[in-house]
C-alpha cells in the first residue's frame, strides 16, 4: 500500500493533499510496484498534473499471516513461518537431543562414548522421536534409542516445547 508522507509532500501539494492520499491509497500492487521502480509517478488532480517522487511516499508492505517480508531496494523475500508437523516434530528431536547431550555432559561421558537412551513422554514427543530415531542416535552417539511407556530408571524429568519427557542416559 502506498501512503502520503505529509510531512514532506504537504506543502508541495497544497489544496490536493487529501485528493492526492485518496488516489495513493486506491494504486494497485502494479502502480506500486512501477513507482519502486521509477521513483517517481505523475498523475492528474483536477486538471492539474502532479508528481511524486519516493521521498512524498511511504510504502507500507501488507504481511498476510504466517509469513515474515523483508525488503531491501526493492527485492523482498517472504517467509513462511507456519509450523507443519513435520517442523514440529523436528524441532521436538532437536530439543531431545539437547537434552541429551547436557546430560551426556553432566554425566562425565567422555565424547566417544556410545549411549543408550531411554524416553518416557507424551504421544507427541514420542512420535517425534520414532521418526527422528536415526538423527536422535546420529547426532547424540546412541546404540540404542528406546521408547516406552513406563519411566526409566535414574531418568531426569525435562520439558521438551511444552510436552514433559523422562529421559535417561547410559554408557554402552
């Protein structure tokens, strides 16, 4: 959307101020995308011509929901940030893996050590993590992930992005 600058197009504009924020306010994404280009847009008030140049407007960029635009120049990017399941699940492996690795640590395992992990949680954590089971034992040198209803022995309570996880870690 595009919009007067009244400050610096006011006086310039005199008596045609409003008519000028109604036409700017009626352009569409086309016109606007032109004057971006051109710096500059000529058009008719009441018989008279009138001419903008980039300093009289300010362009307001309408974000639709669940997407972030940035802009520089005149080259934007858009991104999506709706979170699919996929995402989510994604981001719930890399959080348990987190967790293991700060436990690994307070655990005094050397970095070579191989583990075995033991996860009690939710059905979302829990499905997560069967599908993230290879990235989980990749990226934390796990034998052995497993999964169970019943709480493992000499775990450690966690929240994991809202969802509670038992986990436990032992050397192989």
């Amino acid at each position: 959307a595009a919009k007067l600058n009244f400050k610096v197009a006011g006086s310039k504009l005199g008596k045609y101020v409003k008519d000028a924020q109604v036409y700017l306010s009626n352009l569409d994404s086309d016109s606007i995308k032109s004057f971006i280009d051109s710096k500059s847009l000529t058009f008719e008030l009441n018989g008279d011509s009138v001419t903008l140049v980039s300093e009289d407007v300010e362009i307001i960029k309408n974000e639709n929901e669940g997407y972030a635009v940035e802009s520089e120049n005149s080259i934007s990017v858009a991104l999506d940030t709706n979170l699919t399941n996929e995402l989510i699940n994604e981001g719930f492996a890399r959080e348990i893996v987190n967790k293991v690795q700060n436990m690994r640590k307070t655990s005094g395992f050397e970095v070579t050590d191989r583990i075995t992990i033991s996860i009690c949680s939710s059905d979302k954590l829990v499905s997560a993590a069967e599908k993230f089971n290879k990235f989980i034992q990749d990226e934390t040198l796990a034998d052995k992930l497993n999964i169970s209803g019943a709480k493992p022995v000499n775990s450690t309570e966690w929240d994991i992005n809202g969802e509670k996880a038992e986990i436990s870690v032992t050397k192989v």
